[in-house]
C-alpha cells in the first residue's frame, strides 16, 4: 500500500513510512501491545532492516509476487513440476539434532518428512528457509559419498583465535538456537585448519570424530565464516587474474567509488573491506607507520567527505580521537586481516629487504 502512494523515484520512503507506522503499534517493552505480544520479534526485525541495501530490499519485499508460503506449500509447487528437495543451503539447518532436546521428540517422531519440516519451522518460528531443488534425483551410493567427501578441503577464512574460541566455548548461533561445542572436540579441529588447508579425511584421522559428527562440526564453521572450501590448483590459476585486479578495485574504492569487497581466489569469491583499511594498505606499503599513517589515512578520508566512525558507528568529532581510532584500526590490520588476504591469494607477501 505505502508503495502504492509513494513516487517511485524515492524507493526507501515506502519502507520508511512502514516502519515509522508500525513501531508504535507493537507497544513497548514493559507494555507490549497484542501485536507486540503475539510478534515479540518484530521490533528486533524492524531495526535490522539496512535502507543502505535498497536493491536487496525491493527484489525481496517490493514486488508484486511476493507472497509466504508454508514449506509443505512450496515444496509440493516444486514437486509438481518435478523438481525434488535435495537439502538445504543453511548448512545447520541440515542436522535436525541440533534441535532443542525438548523439541527433537514430538519433532523427530513424525516419518513424514513435509510435515517434519513444517513442524520445525513452526517450533523455532523460521521465517526464511533458503531450500535446494533438482530436476532428476540421482542419490550417490554410500561409498561415493565417503569417497567424495573425505578429498573436499577446508581452509581458514577468518577463523578466529583460539584463545577466544575456547573462551567463547565455540557457540555458534542458528536458527536452532545457539549451539555450543565442547572446547575439547572443536578445539584440535579448529586448531588443524588455522595450521593450513586440510582434508576431511585427514581431519577424521586426526580427531577420531564419525563422519557425521566431523560434517556438524565444519558445516558450523562453515556457516559461522570461520573456514571455506580450498580451491587448490583452480586457485593457483586465478591468483594472477586476482592480484592484477585488486589493486584496480583498491584504486577505485580510495578514489570514493562504491566498491567494497577484494577477490580471494584461494576460496573463490569475494571479501569484504572498507575504504579506512584500504587507505591503511596504501600507507603501509608507503612505509609509514603510526602518527604518520593515521594522519595520512585521516586527510584521505575527509577529502572524499567521509566521517571516521567510533565502534558505536556514531561519528568522532575530536581530532586526537580520529587519530587513536585509526591507530588502533591500524593495529587490528596489520595483526588479522592483512595476514588473511595474503593467505587467501588476495595480495602479494611482503618483499624481502
């Protein structure tokens, strides 16, 4: 309806007009209204709605199509022209016993496996499922299946550190719930593929884990982005291709233009980074070093008009604040991702003096 009323050539104020309208409708916190009360998640989803991504936002809500179904509904549309469900793309989501114990009884005990879907979705109130069709179902025998999986190879993205990986207890959050892995089995995996790229089969011989287990496990890290699947001589190939890129994208990216992400070849795809850390690269490579560089990233950002944001993304006003937050961005750099990018293929190491 908002949409109906609003000119197309301002897209975000639809979006706008809807939150503003159904805010004060939910109530607050101590005294929610029914609608409150009955979506008590709402409030949450209206705030972590990012206008920045209007693209993603008009393909997904603004069109004329758009209409929920039930899994049971779509599944059987998809039937009916015969593709078959093959699993899902929310990798968690694949191992019902991450269920709550409470819910895998009642849940688990329905053969039906629609209605088991349904029930799930219904017990942990899922709103998006990302499901994967194919036209043809040809299952692999249980020995292609091992021999397949035990050569896939994972390699650390942006695994974090030990320390604070046991510290946290390895919880990993999903649409189940957070799940928490006991430090004593995640910790000798976590720790084999922060060392280097590494087989499932050879991560099955070092953990003593089954095979099952061993798939939770990654596909959680998996899902977290803590690790990604190595490309091996694919990315050897397209390492190049990538370094002779990037440099352009950096480029284009300190000149002010909206780009935001580098070409990782080893993993094959694209991370993200901002244009504070490419301006730390450009100074780093420049030799500069602590005052220096943070005055020299400092005057690149004000040229382009850009605010220098706290960690509470509110923006600092003091001049001796803008430099210690890039100091400090500086430091968190050079010490975690800048080592990541290298390892990935996405720049160059260091020359050797």
């Amino acid at each position: 309806m908002e949409r109906s009323r609003s000119d197309p050539a301002t897209p975000h104020q639809p979006f706008l007009r809807t939150i503003e309208r159904l805010r004060p409708l939910l109530g607050t916190a101590e005294q929610p209204s029914p609608l409150g009360y009955s979506l008590p998640l709402l409030a949450a989803d209206l705030d972590s709605i990012d206008l920045s991504h209007l693209d993603y936002l008009c393909g997904e809500y603004a069109n004329d199509g758009w209409q929920p179904l039930y899994v049971a509904d779509f599944h059987q549309r998809c039937l009916n022209h015969k593709l078959a469900p093959l699993g899902t793309a929310t990798l968690p989501e694949a191992f019902d016993n991450l269920l709550a114990p409470s819910l895998q009884g009642p849940i688990l005990e329905e053969r039906n496996a629609l209605i088991r879907q349904t029930l799930i979705d219904l017990a942990t109130n899922k709103s998006f499922r990302r499901d994967l069709f194919v036209k043809g179902l040809d299952p692999l025998t249980l020995q292609d299946c091992e021999q397949r999986l035990a050569g896939l190879k994972f390699v650390a993205y942006q695994l974090p550190s030990l320390a604070d990986a046991e510290k946290g207890g390895f919880t990993f959050a999903t649409v189940f719930g957070k799940v928490q892995g006991d430090p004593a089995i995640y910790g000798p995996i976590a720790q084999a593929l922060a060392a280097g790229p590494r087989t499932i089969g050879q991560l099955q011989e070092l953990s003593g884990q089954p095979t099952a287990e061993l798939l939770m496990i990654l596909s959680l890290f998996l899902d977290a982005g803590w690790i990604s699947f190595d490309r091996g001589d694919m990315a050897r190939k397209a390492t190049t291709t990538a370094r002779a890129c990037n440099p352009v994208l950096m480029e284009l990216i300190a000149g002010g233009r909206p780009y935001g992400h580098l070409l990782l070849p080893q993993i094959g795809t694209a991370g993200p980074i901002s244009l504070v850390e490419v301006l730390i690269y450009r100074a780093m490579a420049d030799n500069l070093k602590g005052v220096m560089l943070a005055t020299c990233v400092l005057m690149g950002i004000e040229q382009l008009g850009v605010h220098l944001l706290a960690n509470d993304n509110k923006p600092i006003d003091d001049a001796d604040k803008k430099i210690e937050r890039i100091e400090a961005l500086a430091a968190e750099f050079s010490a975690q991702k800048l080592p990541m990018l290298r390892r990935l293929g996405c720049l160059p190491a260091p020359q050797q003096r």
